[in-house]
C-alpha cells in the first residue's frame, strides 16, 4: 500500500509465457499468402529454418537482457544505456513504428476472417469492424496488464481447438505432397524466398515488445527468459504443423490468399470446422492486438518520462496506472492504418523491426563489455544475471550474422519487390527512416531533459 492506494497486481510467469506466445504467434493465422507467393516447399522450409537463424537468435538476446536489466521500457532502455539518447531513441522509435503497423494487421485480419460469414462485406463496414476491434482492446488495455494476461490464457486455448482438428484431418487425408512444387513456377527460387521473407518475419518476430513492460510483471529477471524459452518452439509448431497438414490433405496452394485456413478447414471438415477455423481467426487477431497493445503503449509513456516524447504521454490512470493518452493516441493510428491491405502492413513491419532488432543486438554486445554503471543513465543497477547465453563476444557477433543478411534481404525486397526498382517505394523507405531523426530533434528541441530516476 503506498498512500493508502493498492498497485494493480503485476503479471506472472505464467500470464507472461501465453502473452509472449500471443504477442508473437496466437495461431498460424497470416502466413497463407506465402504460400502461393512463394511455392509451398520453400514457404514450409522459410517456416522451418527462420527460428533457427532469426528468432533463436533475438529471443537469447532479449532474455539476456532482460534477465540482466529488467527496467521498464526493455529495448528502448538497453539502446539507450549502451548507445546514448539518439539511438536509444531511435531503437524506440522504429519499434514503435513497427508495433503500429503490425497491430494494424490484426484488425485488419479479423475484419478478413469475418469475411468467411460476410463474403461480400462492403469496405466501409470492413473499417467498421477493425475500429471496433482497436478500440476494444484500447479499453482492456486501459484496464491494466493482469487482464490482459488472464485473457491471453483463455483465448490462446481456445485457438488451439480448431488448428488440432483440422491437423488431424489433413493428416488423415494425407492425398498430397505439402512440398510441391517446391518453388513457384513463376519465380527463381531466391525470388520465391524474398517473396515470403516480409511476411515470415513478421511471423517469427515480437520477442521483445513485452519487455516494455517489465516493471509490471513478477520477478521479470526470471520470467522473461522463460517466456520466451517456451513461446519460439510453440510458435514454431503452431506455424508449421498445421499449414504441412492443410497442404497434405487439402493441396490448391496456388489458391492460398487472405484467410485461406477457414477455406482449408471447411474443405477438410465440412462448414462446422470452417466456421470454427474463422472464429479462431477473429480471436486470434484480437488476441494478437491486445497483447501486443501492451508495448506499443508502454514505450511513449517510458520516452516521455526520459524526456525523449512530449510530456503528456506520460501520463497515467490514477487506478489501473496505464498510460491513457499513449493508448488514445496508438488507437486513433491504428484507425487510419486499418484501411491499408494487410501484406502492405506486414511488409512496412518487417522493414522497420529488421533494424531496430539489429540495435538490439548491438546493445547486447555493448552492454557485455560496457555494463553501466549504478545511476549512470539506467533505471534501474544491473542484475546479477539470472541467464547468460554462452558465447564470448565473438560468438554473439557470429550469432547476429544471418539476422544481418535477412534483414538486408528485406530491405532490398522493399525497395526492388520482384526484382524491379520501385521509386515511389524507396521514397516511402527514406521517409519512414528520416521520421526517426527529425521527431527526435522536433522533440528535444526547446525541451528541458529532467534528470534520470
């Protein structure tokens, strides 16, 4: 009790296991259209090898990290005490980027799974729908992470439930061969692989948005690194076994698309399983949104109590202690980017988190020769670290390189999507980069910096 107010109950390793997996996966919903983009054997093979060479990696990293300075803010904050105020910001900023885009998706995969019911449902009411979904998880937001975490449970179990029938029935019908043809016929094999690199990423990334909140959950130096050693092999499997089983026992994988995995279940199981598949779709992306709403709105709020974000966003519920306009302001963005297409979404998320992730791995190489000290620009004194990843400086260097080389992959696939330069997008690119320099300067500009807690 401080002052005769009780603090909102914190997250527990067990809410923080089923956030991290929703955060990152909650279903295979999404990854459809690399399938007909890509061919259905290096889709299936991208799903198999990117935990090993890109989630692998960035999950040691964040439990390292987190393990070692659980502080409030998590990446933002690592960036900043090794890096200084530009480039903390500037990690915080291009996460924060990302974290809007990729919610954006979300909502707009509900309003496509309702589809299954409302084939024919007009663009207006489309945004309708993904506005209802924003500002609902605003609201349970609003209402602290202890919620959140409890719901995340009970809607992760649920959507497990129709991905293990229709796995069991693909199997069963077992007519096809899920790996052919192995690449598009209408593309090089290393175009098929950039085809699908966007969507992949955004599939096999989100480890560290929660880490913004480690002030919220339970003995934090203990709970992330097991969070997030569970949710990689979950989210794996929940991506691979149950797209191998549709293609196995369903096949049409040119015509995989936008909420492709109802049109698989109803096909394997009649309309019951479909309509099963597309319910688990709205709560999946509900899920998705509501968890993943928990970083996007924690990180303002953290900047503006470093004086790096205007003032305001620092502002709290006086009971559930949540950052109100933060959250106000993420939902009215979220809004606006309902309306774009969702492939669009997936692929402005991916190239903004390849390098904020790359920042991440910077600090950790830093912060491991570098620690700073007591006071020195961080929250919080370092930890003694309750997990280590085992490898000297030089193995963590080799450890970031093929992280390094998709991330360039992404951007190049950004700016030349099949080959051909695309000028209007590389200006989108430029612009979405120079965004982090230029607010960093508006904000600072005239501000007075309080001093650090």
């Amino acid at each position: 009790m401080a002052n005769g107010t009780a603090h909102p109950k914190k997250a527990t390793t067990f809410h923080l296991v089923f956030m991290t997996y929703s955060v990152i996966c909650s279903g295979a919903y999404g990854l459809e259209e690399m399938i007909s983009g890509s061919g259905p054997g290096i889709a299936l093979l991208t799903l198999v090898v990117l935990p090993f060479v890109w989630a692998v990696p960035i999950a040691l990293a964040c439990a390292e990290l987190s393990a070692r300075y659980p502080v409030e803010g998590g990446y933002y904050r690592w960036a900043r005490m090794a890096f200084g105020d530009f480039t903390g910001y500037m990690a915080g900023w291009l996460v924060w980027l990302a974290n809007i885009a990729t919610n954006a998706t979300f909502a707009v995969l509900f309003a496509n799974y309702l589809r299954y019911w409302y084939p024919d449902l007009p663009a207006f009411w489309h945004w309708v729908v993904g506005l209802v979904v924003v500002w609902v998880t605003v609201l349970l937001n609003w209402r602290g992470i202890r919620l959140v975490g409890s719901a995340s449970v009970v809607l992760t179990i649920l959507i497990f439930f129709p991905f293990l029938a229709m796995t069991l029935l693909g199997l069963a019908h077992f007519d096809h061969n899920p790996l052919v043809p192995f690449v598009n016929p209408e593309r090089g094999a290393l175009s098929a692989f950039a085809a699908g690199l966007g969507i992949a990423v955004w599939l096999y990334s989100g480890f560290e948005k929660l880490t913004t909140n480690a002030g919220e959950v339970e003995r934090p130096s203990r709970a992330f690194p097991i969070a997030l050693a569970i949710a990689v092999p979950m989210a794996a499997a929940s991506y691979i076994i149950p797209t191998f089983a549709a293609l196995a026992g369903h096949g049409h994988w040119s015509d995989w698309g936008e909420s492709y995995f109802s049109v698989a279940a109803q096909a394997l199981g009649g309309p019951a399983l479909g309509a099963a598949m597309a319910a688990g779709g709205l709560i999946s992306s509900t899920c998705l949104l509501m968890v993943t709403m928990l970083g996007q709105s924690r990180l303002p709020m953290v900047m503006a109590e470093d004086g790096l974000f205007p003032r305001v966003f620092a502002r709290k519920h006086p009971r559930f202690e949540t950052p109100t306009v933060s959250l106000v302001v993420g939902g009215v963005a979220l809004s606006l980017l309902v309306l774009v297409r969702f492939s669009y979404l997936a692929g402005l998320f991916s190239l903004v988190q390849v390098l904020a992730y790359l920042l991440i791995f910077a600090s950790l190489l830093r912060l491991r020769k570098h620690s700073p000290l007591p006071g020195s620009g961080s929250v919080a004194a370092p930890e003694q670290a309750s997990f280590r990843i085992p490898l000297g400086t030089a193995g963590l260097a080799l450890m970031t390189v093929p992280s390094v080389i998709l991330s360039g992959m992404v951007v190049v696939e950004s700016i030349w999507p099949g080959g051909a330069f695309d000028r209007w997008q590389a200006v989108r690119v430029l612009l979405v980069f120079a965004s982090g320099p230029a607010t960093y300067l508006g904000f600072r500009m005239g501000r007075n910096r309080p001093n650090m807690r």
